[in-house]
C-alpha cells in the first residue's frame, strides 16, 4: 500500500479550495493510487515530464489537477492542486510544483 502525502500546507489549502464534486473524485483517485500506485494510468493519472504526474478528475464543476511525484518508501508526494481553466497546464504550475520538490528535498517546507 502506498501512502499519500501533501508537500506542505499550502498543497492541502489548494486541495481543500477545490470545489467538492471535484475534490471528492480526486480524493477517489487517490484511494485508487494508493492501492496501485505507479501501476494506475490513463484515464485517473497520466505522466507529465521529469519524473512529474497529475492526477486528472471531472465532475460538472470543471476539471481538477493534481501534480505529484513518488518518494522512496512507497510515498506520493502531491505538489500542487488547481481547477484547469484552458486545455493545457499552464507552465507556472509545473514551475511551483519542482519548487516545492525542491524545498521539500531541502527539508524547508
């Protein structure tokens, strides 16, 4: 089993202003990346670059992401969580997501 992890608490508060139909299929997904980790793919999660993933869920609220990576010991790390307003994700997410790697790497979250 696979444990999940918010990077700091700016990730949760991000988590907890999704809007709740939203939120309750991430919180979904994640139940299912916990049980299959690295093994669940398209359409839940999907691989992004340099070792980053994003767990993808729709409800009619829109469209949520959550950028993550995994950490030895079995550990998901979530970086960042964002209603999608365009079809791509816009450069600056992934810009806060390997900052808060980072920063967690450097033990300063």
């Amino acid at each position: 089993m696979w444990s999940i992890d918010f990077v700091n608490q700016k990730a949760v508060d991000e988590f907890l202003g999704i809007p709740k139909n939203i939120r309750s299929r991430l919180t979904h997904i994640f139940e299912l990346l916990k049980i299959q980790g690295n093994q669940l793919g398209e359409p839940h999660t999907k691989s992004l670059q340099d070792g980053f993933f994003e767990i993808r869920a729709k409800s009619s609220e829109g469209i949520a992401r959550s950028i993550y990576c995994y950490q030895k010991g079995k550990q998901i790390l979530i970086l960042i969580s964002v209603v999608k307003k365009k079809d791509k994700l816009p450069k600056s997410i992934m810009q806060i997501a390997k900052y808060r790697l980072k920063e967690f790497e450097n033990g300063n979250n």
